[in-house]
C-alpha cells in the first residue's frame, strides 16, 4: 500500500488500546498506562490506513524553545515504505521552530540523520528482575527524604540547571503518579529522583545530583527497596554509572544515539548534573 492514501490525525485516547498493540509488536514494553501518561504530556499524531492505526508519534513541548519527539513507531507491515518520513515531517510542522531532542535506536538512525539531526551524546538502559541488593555510601551530612509536594519548586530549579530547560509539568507528573525521593545536605537538595510503574515493573528516573555519589546512593536506594521486582534506567553514558549498575545486577539492555536537530540546551556548568532520563523517549 503508498504512503499516499494514510491519513495523519490527532493521536487520541480511542487510539491507545490499537497503539499498546502497535509497540507489543516492535518489542517494545509500554503498557497502556504508559501510553496514556505520554500522551497527556505531549502531543501525539496517528497514522491511519481506513480504521487501522498503523504508526504513531508524540512530542513533548518544552517551553518555547525546546521539545521531544518519541513513540515514532511504524507498523511492521508498513514499515520501508516512507511513513515514518511522514510522520516526522508532520511532527516538525506541528512543533514549529523549537530545539527538537529525541534518542534514536539504530534502526531509527539514518531517518533522523536525512532530517538533519545530529549526535549529542548516547543513553544506556539497564535492567533486571532480581538485583543485587544496591548500597552505596552516603555523602557525609547527607540523608534521604521523600520528595512532597513543597519540594517541587525545588526540584524543578535544579532539574532546569541540570537539563538546560525547563520540566516542571513532567516532573510534577511523575511525583503525581509514583515515587520522589531526594538526599538533603546541610538543610538543601543535594539530589532528587523519582521511581514509577513502567513497562515490565518499574523505572528509575529521572536522577538529578551535584556529584555521583549522591546519584548512586538514591538509586542503590530504590534498587534495594524491592530487588525482585524488575528495575529499568537509562543513563547517559557520561554519568560514569553504567560498570557500577552492572555490579548491581542491572545488565545492560540496549543503547540509544542522543540527537538535536538546532542548537541543544545547554546545562548549567556549576549545576548539578542528570545520571538517569525518565525514560528514553521523555528524556
């Protein structure tokens, strides 16, 4: 079948059951849950053939000066046919004149390449059903805390310094619908981090720290909590933590390439830094 006779529409809540269904056959594990968390954060487009959805994107608007695409996936009986051309070019017209981030898997590679994005940096994902119980030391003075309400304003400034640009409706997303937990020092953040329902069991992140013994301790935290249970993070392969997740029992899954298409945000240098995404298409 061409291209040419797929309509693009407003990916909707109607579609999500079709779209859990779509990523079950690319190997991906998002549940429906995920996909409605993603979507009432961003802003999705379908690709239908008559009643069929047969591929999706969604972008995340960051402000007005950055945005994420992810959830591009083309069916496998339409895929090598141009729709996920397509899909991106409704995308870009649709997020107008912002930064655009995305992770790109290497299947994903050479499509983003002809649209002219370039390579930022690269993201590991680790994960297992049966960790190693996790420790590791705290910094000296320091002490967990959960993450409440009063602390986002917090988080959010310090997630800005760490991530270039602003997150707040994705943070107070991810407080709304698992886990925060931060690590005081001398009475302020020294680190924050969040854990939710994802996928096959749980993920961790994002996890934001002045330095990486901080960023550790909370995700020795969150491993050792339930080591049973399956645990997912992606981290950016400049964190440093990918040996010492290995020594937890969190083999590595895959890996992603980091693209911008436009000038990348640029973090705050003396900021604090990120060592895990939400996930590999929130960022």
């Amino acid at each position: 079948m061409s291209v040419s006779a797929i309509a693009i529409v407003r990916l909707e809540e109607k579609h999500l059951a079709a779209a859990q269904v779509l990523s079950t056959a690319v190997n991906w594990p998002h549940r429906r849950q995920d996909w409605s968390f993603a979507l009432k954060l961003g802003r999705g487009l379908a690709a239908m053939d008559r009643d069929s959805l047969v591929g999706t994107i969604i972008w995340w608007p960051f402000g007005q000066h950055y945005a994420r695409f992810g959830m591009l996936i083309v069916s496998p009986s339409m895929q090598r046919r141009g729709l996920g051309r397509l899909l991106m070019e409704a995308a870009l017209r649709d997020a107008g004149d912002r930064t655009m981030l995305l992770n790109a898997t290497m299947e994903g590679l050479p499509l983003y390449e002809k649209f002219g994005y370039k390579p930022i940096g690269a993201v590991r994902q680790h994960q297992a059903a049966n960790a190693v119980p996790a420790s590791a030391p705290l910094p000296e003075g320091a002490s967990f805390k959960s993450m409440q309400e009063t602390d986002l304003d917090a988080v959010i400034a310090l997630d800005e310094q760490a991530a270039g640009f602003r997150r707040a409706e994705l943070l107070r997303a991810l407080k709304k619908i698992g886990e925060g937990l931060i690590l005081e020092q001398g009475g302020e953040i020294a680190a924050w981090s969040f854990l939710r329902r994802f996928g096959h069991g749980y993920v961790i992140g994002p996890v934001g720290a002045g330095g990486e013994m901080a960023a550790r301790a909370l995700i020795a935290r969150w491993i050792s909590g339930n080591g049973s249970e399956f645990r997912r993070i992606d981290v950016p392969l400049s964190s440093g933590l990918s040996p010492w997740l290995e020594d937890q029992g969190l083999g590595r899954a895959g890996e992603v390439v980091a693209m911008a298409l436009g000038e990348p945000p640029v973090p705050l240098a003396t900021g604090p830094r990120l060592f895990a995404l939400a996930n590999q298409g929130l960022g």
